[in-house]
C-alpha cells in the first residue's frame, strides 16, 4: 500500500494527480484540515459528517451524474464513524458503489484512526483507493518546525524559552498555530521572546480547559462564553464541545439516581465513571444549582441545536454560541 504525506501535497497541490477515491487517515487534524479546505477551494465540493451521514444519502450523491459532466467532490468527514453505523448488506452495495465512481466525480474519505483496519470495508477501499497519511510530527520534528516558525518571523528565543514554549504545545499544529499567531501578535514590538512572554499569552490546551469552561457554563458565569470562544478559536470544533456538554448532564442523572437509591457518593461516582476532581466538583455543582426540569431542557436543547446543524446545515459555531448565550441569560 503505497502512502502519500498530506503535509507534501499542501506544498504541491494537484488534484489531478490523484485519483477518484481518496482515503484519508491520521491523528494530526491541522493538516487534515488545510488539505480538505484547499480541496473546497479548488472543486465544487459537498461535505458529510459521518456520525449523521444516512446510508442511502450518500448512495445518491456518489450515483448522481452532472448533466455537463462537471467536476465535484463529495468529502464526509468522520467517515470512520459512518462505516460503523453500515449493515453487512449496505457495506456490499456501498462497495460495488465504490467501484463506479469516476471522474469528474471525486469521493474523499476522511477517517480519525490512527491505522487503516484490515477488515471490509478498508480492505478493498485501500485496493481503490490512493491513501492519504496525516501523521503527528516527531517531538524533534514539532521542536524544529516551532523554532523555524519563530526565525521566520525574525524573532529570536533562548534555547531554555523554546524548549518551554514547545512543552505547552504538547505537539498539537491545530494549537500551535493559534497560540503562535497570539505570541507573535503580542511580541510584535519586540525582538526577543522571553519566558513572561509566553506565559502572559499562552491558553491551556483543550483538556484542561474545556472542564473550566463546562463550571462556569454550569454556574452561568458569563466568563464562560469568552472561554468557549477560546475553545472554538484553539481548533476544538463546535461538536466535540457538544458533546461534553452533553456528557456531562447524562453523568449527571445517572448520578443523582444512584444517591437517589441510597448508594454513597463516593461508590455513585465510581459507578457513573467520575474520578477527576473538577468533574465531581461540576456534578456536584449541577446538581445544587439546576432542577431536573432545567437538566431536560438542557438536553433537548443540545439535541435541537444537533438537528439545525447537521440537518439543516446552520452554522455549528454560530448555534452553539447562541445556545451558550442563551442558558446564560436564562
């Protein structure tokens, strides 16, 4: 199986060269990411998140054919997530699909696992298909495209500084993009770097970040909305937020039915599977401040707010900031 870097073809881009099916695999986001939006840029293109991609959906766009012949691209996202979801029969069918599509029609498959499966239906998808690999950088390659980066931009950093910079960048391009631009924007007046620098403006990755913004949310601390923009404006994508919000009110009920039975707090959050200090701290807090009325409301709210995004199409970061603001104010 013959495997082409994206990092290489950002730097060469030809479709042309490619051919009508495109596998896509690879724990690195960012350069996922830039590859499908140059792709966006440059062809007619309709893009699908697997989770809520139907079977039949997709059938009809890969067998759809332009009057003219034009050139379109059909991307979906998560595409692992969309196989998971297929019955023995629709992965046959889906295959002998596979097997027709040609140009101009061009089908990419952008999947989140870190190792194509050997199993149907990547068995014979790789056969078809030209295999995409966006891989994270090597620490000693992260380090050196951060200190590349700087020298670019003429900025100059002690070797100690650097190696603290690139420490908090936990070899995530999606989060050292951003926090770059931040540090680079904030030293502009300056030549040098320095370590107060770097603290003054470096965020907390997303793991750490994202339970600060689910208390304040909870507490309807306004502060919670300039976090969530962070969030979204660091790489972290409108779903995945969603996502914990919504994880953490089923962990909440779930929950509070245990203490409801008698079982002791401490055994009721090993059930439900809470050992980190803040989630407790956020249960708990849930728990004094809203009402089993508001934890529903709540919860069919984030199942609206999935409808008019991935139904609808509406835009992901626009809902989930007006469903913030709104439980907000509320």
């Amino acid at each position: 199986m013959n495997e082409i870097k994206i990092q290489q073809l950002l730097k060469e881009f030809n479709l042309s060269n490619l051919k009508p099916l495109i596998l896509i695999y690879g724990n690195e986001e960012l350069t996922k990411g830039l590859f499908l939006e140059k792709v966006k840029s440059s062809t007619p293109s309709t893009v699908f998140w697997g989770d809520s991609l139907d079977f039949k959906t997709l059938l009809n766009e890969l067998g759809t054919k332009s009057l003219f012949q034009t050139e379109r691209t059909i991307i979906v996202r998560n595409f692992d997530e969309f196989v998971n979801n297929l019955k023995k029969d629709e992965i046959k069918l889906f295959l002998e699909t596979l097997k027709k599509v040609s140009l101009p029609t061009r089908f990419i498959m952008a999947c989140s696992f870190d190792k194509i499966p050997s199993s149907e239906p990547y068995k014979t998808i790789v056969s078809l298909s030209d295999i995409l690999v966006s891989s994270k950088l090597t620490p000693s390659g992260f380090y050196t495209s951060i200190k590349n980066k700087l020298s670019r931009e003429g900025k100059k950093i002690s070797e100690e500084d650097l190696k603290y910079l690139v420490s908090l960048l936990n070899n995530d391009l999606t989060l050292a993009k951003n926090e770059i631009e931040k540090l680079l924007l904030y030293t502009a007046d300056k030549d040098t770097i320095t370590k107060e620098d770097i603290d003054a403006v470096i965020t907390p990755k997303f793991e750490d970040n994202v339970f600060i913004f689910l208390s304040q949310f909870f507490k309807k601390d306004k502060t919670a909305l300039k976090i969530l923009l962070n969030l979204i404006e660091n790489g972290s994508h409108p779903f995945e937020i969603q996502s914990l919000i919504l994880y953490q009110l089923e962990k909440t009920l779930y929950f509070k039915s245990l203490i409801e039975k008698g079982i002791d707090q401490e055994e009721a959050f090993k059930k439900v599977g809470i050992t980190a200090p803040i989630q407790k701290a956020n249960i708990l807090n849930i728990l004094k401040m809203l009402k089993d009325e508001d934890l529903e409301r709540l919860i069919k709210g984030l199942y609206t707010l999935e409808i008019q995004q991935k139904v609808f199409f509406q835009d992901p970061v626009e809902k989930l900031t007006e469903f913030v603001i709104k439980n907000l104010i509320k």
